[in-house]
C-alpha cells in the first residue's frame, strides 16, 4: 500500500503520514475489540447510523445442539436493533482474505443462527460486571422507559428472533480488502436478501518515527441494489404483558409428555418455595418464566437462578441455569463451596453439564430431554442448598446472617 493522508497543522503546513502494515493480525483484532465504534456505522446506514456492543471476542459457536465450541467468530456485536453481527479480521497478506475465508464466515453464521440461544449471548455481554453491561446497553436503546431488566430481556430476545431467522451482519475485516473479495462480498450481498455482507479496511498511517498513528476505516462491497433488497430487521419489542407459568407450561404440552412433567415439577417447586419469585418473560417468540431467589442480602436481594424456557415453534424447551452469577454470591465466589457446587452438579450426569467450563462461564441451558429419569428432582434440592447456604453466610451489606428456614423463621427470630 503506498496511499497517504494529510494533516493540516495550526500554521496551514501539511504533515503526511503514509500507510503502514500492522504488524501482527492480533493487533489489528484487539484494535478492533478495544475500539468497536470503528465498524463505521453511519457508512453501514447513512439515515440512521449504526451503534455498536461488543457481546464477546472468539465466541465460541457448536456445530450440534448441546456440542462444544467447533469454531469461534473473531468478535461478535450487536447494533442497536439487535442485530447479531460476526465479525472476522484477517491481514491482506494472509491468502484466506478471499473465497476461504467467506466459506469460513458463512459456516459461522448458519451454525450460530440455530444453536446460540437469547441466554447465553446476555451471559457473554455481562461478564463478570453486569452492573456495566446494564448501563452500556440502556445507553444503546436510549435509556428507554420502564423496568431496565425488561428492556434487556426485551433487547436480546430480539437478538434471539433475529438470529433464528437468519437477520444478521457479516462483516469481513483487513487492512486491504484484495478485489477478489469485494466482488465475493457484493455479489453475496446482492443475493441474500436477510444477511448483510460486508467488507471493511482499516487502514493504518504513521508519520515519522514520533509515533503518531491514525486509522482509517472505510467500507466497501455495499451496493444500492443490495441495500434496496434487504429487509428490515425484527423490531426491539416487548409484550404489552408478561407471560404467565400457565402459558408456558401449556405450550410445552406440545412438545411431548414428558417436557410436560419436567416442566411441571419446577414450576411446582417454585410455587411452593418460601424464597422463590416467579417472574414472567416478555420476549415475543419464546415464552419463559424466571425464578429468582431471594438471598437476604443488600437491598435488592432477589438473584435469578433458574429459567424456564418454551418454544412454541417446534423448538427444544430448555431449562437455564444462570451459574455465573450463583457462584459470583458469597460464599461460593471461593472455594471449597464452589466446587462442592460444581461436583453436585457433574454427579447428575447431565450432557450439557459435563462440557468444559460450562458450569462457570456461561448460563447453560440444558435441554428438558435431559432432565427426566428424576434428573430435575435431583436437580432442585441443588439449588435449595444453594439459597440456604447463601442465606445462612453473613453478609457484609446486610448485617447478621439470617435464618434459611423461611419467613416464619425469620419472625419467630
């Protein structure tokens, strides 16, 4: 590359600054992490520019339901109307920046759309601060009326729905983009008419040896044909209400007999359960109810443990298990609790559980054809020790531990 650019100083004198090779792939990709808003967004869509979330660098992606990661996008993203967008760097010395690379990304895609759930990409965002993750996303959706909670679950149970019916970003990135792939990214994007596809340089210039840099994005492949035919993606919504357990448990009456009972037995457990709030979900599509325990601690005490989640649509109802933030809550953000709880859980011999970092990175969901045979039954005294022992630990925030005996417990103290 022998382009360069100018600056102009205060006395009208220009500095050029010429182009220049990054020096290593790994540099161009953190660039990028560390700086998601150079996906040029008001290039993607000029009347109304794109913003961005980085959900999470080398996303794992299965290629079967339950499997474990078989390959990994270089960063994955949402936009503000919660389309999914995968994003792969490649430098333009590296050869596969043309046809294999494309055959790459579209294996991504058509293996993310299916086995990625709603769940597990909020899990990804949060991380360990979702304190954080809350604030970067209301400020994405303008910080909009209402419960925070039910916005975001409203947010990526579009993601979800966008995802499934294949409305998603693909976006191929170097610091040259060679013909050869500009003309693979037009003409696919020309022909699908619900996955955008495109290329983006992000050029670097340097001036001199004082180390001044800059960086250039500039997007190409996008043609007025293709933007003409794409449609629009599913709209950030949320129901007017929030399903009920009944409507849940109903609709998993289609999916067999014995998801029914699974279904069933936790509702029934949760029901029942002096530390247990049953909330309904507002996704549009999936219908799910949330149960959060309350853990006696702080002044929002209540910390979901458990979803249950129908798909009325043929789907596989799941059930998910929200492990990350159960072992980030005292004492089992260290050992030996954790790994008690971890062992517990293995010992079920669930699939789902037995992959590797399953039980403390993500928010698994596990499949409720794997939870019969009195699995779920074993399943739940789990989570009862967990809220007793939660319950029981004495709390920094909160004062004196209190009683995990239940609420006549706590009066008669």
């Amino acid at each position: 590359m022998s382009d360069s650019i100018f600056l102009v100083g205060e006395d009208g004198l220009l500095a050029e600054m010429t182009s220049a090779p990054y020096r290593a792939e790994a540099d161009l990709q953190k660039l990028l992490a560390d700086n998601i808003h150079l996906l040029p967004g008001a290039q993607i869509d000029q009347d109304h520019p794109r913003r961005w979330l980085l959900v999470k660098r080398e996303a794992g992606i299965p290629d079967r339901e339950g499997g474990g990661s078989w390959w990994a996008v270089d960063h994955l993203a949402v936009d503000q109307d919660a389309v999914p967008t995968f994003v792969e760097v490649k430098r333009a010395t590296d050869t596969r920046t043309r046809r294999e690379v494309v055959a790459q990304m579209l294996d991504y895609a058509a293996n993310g759309s299916v086995f990625w759930t709603p769940g597990q990409l909020r899990a990804w965002f949060e991380g360990q601060d979702r304190q954080a993750a809350m604030e970067q996303l209301m400020s994405l959706l303008d910080h909009p009326d209402g419960e925070p909670d039910a916005a975001a679950e409203a947010f990526w149970q579009a993601v979800g729905t966008n995802l499934r019916e294949g409305r998603i970003r693909l976006v191929f990135v170097a610091d040259e983009i060679p013909a050869s792939l500009r003309r693979l990214v037009e003409f696919l994007n020309e022909q699908m008419p619900r996955v955008e596809v495109l290329a983006l340089e992000i050029r670097q210039y340097r001036a001199g040896h004082d180390g001044l840099s800059a960086v250039v994005p500039r997007l190409v492949g996008q043609t007025a044909r293709a933007q003409a035919a794409k449609e629009p993606a599913a709209p950030v919504a949320r129901r007017p209400a929030q399903w009920t357990a009944a409507e849940v448990l109903d609709c998993l009456t289609t999916s067999g007999p014995e998801a029914a009972a699974v279904g069933d037995a936790v509702h029934s457990w949760a029901a029942a359960h002096p530390r247990i709030r049953i909330t309904g979900g507002t996704g549009t599509s999936d219908r799910s109810f949330t149960m959060a325990a309350d853990t006696g601690r702080g002044t929002s005490p209540y910390l979901g443990v458990l979803s249950l989640y129908a798909t009325p649509r043929g789907g596989r109802p799941f059930l998910e298990i929200r492990i990350r933030a159960m072992i980030a809550v005292p004492p089992y953000d260290r050992s030996p609790a954790r790994e008690r709880l971890i062992a517990d859980l293995h010992t079920m011999a669930i699939p789902r559980l037995q992959e590797p970092n399953a039980l403390t990175s993500e928010r698994p969901n596990i499949p409720l054809s794997e939870l019969t045979g009195g699995r779920i039954t074993a399943l739940l005294p789990i989570i009862d020790q967990w809220i007793d022992n939660v319950r029981a630990y004495p709390a920094k925030d909160s004062g004196p531990a209190r009683s995990p005996r239940g609420p006549a417990a706590d009066q008669a103290g």
